[in-house]
C-alpha cells in the first residue's frame, strides 16, 4: 500500500498460534565487526519503530497524515490519542532533537525509520532523523515498507542506497509476498546487514535466508505467544526480535473496531516480560508514534476532550501519565540488559 494508506492492517495472514512452522536454515553471513553470521550477534537490544511522516502547513505547505479521514487539525486528527506536542512536521529539526532525546531516554538504542522507497516523503526527511537520532548515540534502522513496485532485486538496491546513510539493520515488512528463493539468492549476498524477516512462517524466513524475525502486529500477537516464536527461530539459526506494544485502537483514522485495550500499562507490561523470558535477541517496539493505530509511546496530552489519554498508567495522572509510556520503555530496557549475561 501506499505511504498515505495510515488504515493499513498490519495482521498476519494465518492463524499465529497455529503457523509458526520450521524449515531451511538461515545463510551465515559476516557482520560489520567480521564475526560469521546472526548468532555470533545475540546481543540483547531494544529497537523501536518511528514514522517520519506527518506534516504541518508552516513546515510542510499541508498536513500530512493527520488530516486522514476527513479530520481536521489542530481541532481534530486522525487518531484516539493526541500528541502532548500538538500536530508537529516530522521535517521539524527541533521535534527531531526532542523526540530523539526521549528515545535515548527510554533506553532504546535503534530507531527503525519507516521507508517507502526512493522519492517517497520518507525517505526525504530520513536524514533529519539519522542526524538528530545519531546526536543522542542511537543507531538507524530501516523499515522497507511495501511501496508500489517493489520486488526482491528492488529491495537489494534499496539496501545499498540506504547503507549510505550508515543503516546496518533492515526490516522488511510483509516479506511473505515475494519468493522465498529470490529472498535467498539476494540475502546470500549481503554482507555487513542483517535483514529481518517481517512473519508468522519462521520457515519461510530461514528458506529466505533472513538472519531474523520480527512480529510487529500487536493486536494478534501476545507476550504468550514469544517464547515458541523465539524457540523456533533459534532452532532455524534467525534472530528473534518479537514486538511488543501498549495497544491498539485505529478506530478514528481508519473505522478499524478491532481494540487492543492499553489495560492502565498491563498489556505493555505482559508483551515485555513475554520477549524477556522468551530469550529475544532484540526487542522491537510497536510503536513510537503511529498514531493512526494508537500503539504510540509518544506522550500524548491529558485531559484533552473526546480524546484517550494514558491517564491510569501504572497509576499515573497528567502530566505523570503523558510520558508514563516512555518511563516504563526504560524500566523494561534495563530488565532487559540485566536478563542477559
């Protein structure tokens, strides 16, 4: 779909309990540092996704994704939540820097850049957020999404366009759609990247030669479900990289009334703990602000009328709760680092 397609679902396509199926093994390459292949690379890390995509008239000439569904900003945007900054530019060099400070202060060290290929808006505001991102120490991934053409050779070009910009880490989202065999020859290739495979066929992304797997979806995904997804991938020789998130609610950008209920924190908290104990090599986080499916960390403002708000969390009010999210990303990324040896 397109990069103004926010109603986008991201569901699997098969049962997740019932599909996570073995076959092939992943093709060992050289990381950056020299050491052969993926599992010589299972250092625990907390990666999170991040869409550079929204606009302002004085940044931008137009909004841009807010607006969607016939919303209109600042009075109304397209999502349940509003953001504690307002509805900001992502071209905004001083939402960067901020934005990029409170991922640096949550603890995450990856910040995986939703891409929707060359000439996109995407790709035109990636190196404001690279430059803002490596001012607070945070490395740069991207999220390859599915934009109109692309195909397995497509992507291996976009792989070395992007290392350009220092990008080692690339999420391909909806891998499944394209061959198996095409992803193998491309991946056995690479060398110096490690590609994740966006599935539920823990199979299919061995056979595709992937070097690991990531979730993403948290409305069908559960931290239940982890420890078999992450038990399987490593029995394939991928990296497992589960994604975890607060909930899910896209019902004001996209009429979507499927609903994941943030539960004051405790969905948050039981996706942690699930990829903790599941042994994850990274943890990636589902989201920091697509707000359009209201899985954002973001802090979002209290009390504004007709709008949700993180009131509740962990028993925090206000302006406590506005960046209550943000607070418990941090707590959990150091669980995570001391579960490790």
């Amino acid at each position: 779909m397109g990069s103004t397609a926010v109603g986008r679902l991201r569901l699997l396509s098969a049962c997740v309990a019932g599909s996570l199926l073995l076959s092939g093994s992943a093709v060992a390459r050289q990381d950056v540092a020299g050491a052969a292949g993926p599992l010589a690379e299972r250092r625990a890390g907390t990666a999170i996704f991040y869409y550079p995509w929204f606009g302002t008239p004085a940044k931008d000439g137009q909004y841009l994704h807010w607006h969607q569904r016939g919303n209109v900003p600042p009075a109304s945007i397209a999502s349940g939540f509003y953001p504690s900054r307002g509805p900001y530019s992502s071209s905004d060099a001083t939402v960067l820097r901020g934005q990029m400070r409170e991922i640096a202060a949550a603890g995450i060290s990856t910040v995986v850049v939703s891409w929707w290929g060359r000439g996109s808006v995407e790709d035109a505001r990636l190196p404001g957020v690279v430059k803002a991102a490596r001012a607070q120490g945070l490395a740069v991934a991207a999220h390859v999404e599915p934009y109109a053409g692309r195909t397995v050779a497509s992507t291996g070009e976009d792989v070395a366009y992007l290392r350009r910009f220092g990008l080692r880490d690339f999420y391909v989202w909806a891998s499944s759609e394209l061959p198996a065999a095409e992803w193998r020859e491309l991946n056995a290739d690479l060398v110096g990247v490690r590609v994740f495979a966006n599935t539920n066929l823990v199979g299919r992304a061995a056979a595709g030669a992937f070097d690991g797997v990531y979730t993403y979806d948290v409305l069908l995904f559960t931290g239940a479900l982890f420890p078999r997804f992450c038990t399987q991938a490593r029995k394939a020789g991928l990296l497992c990289a589960p994604s975890v998130g607060p909930g899910y609610d896209a019902r004001r950008a996209t009429g979507d009334p499927r609903i994941r209920s943030r539960r004051d924190g405790a969905t948050y908290d039981a996706m942690w703990r699930g990829a903790i104990d599941a042994g994850a090599d990274v943890v990636t986080i589902t989201s920091y602000n697509e707000w359009h499916e209201g899985t954002q960390i973001e802090p979002a403002r209290s009390g504004r009328r007709g709008y949700q708000s993180y009131d509740g969390a962990w028993g925090k009010r206000g302006a406590a709760a506005e960046t209550a999210y943000l607070a418990r990303t941090a707590y959990w990324a150091k669980r995570l680092t001391a579960s490790r040896p």
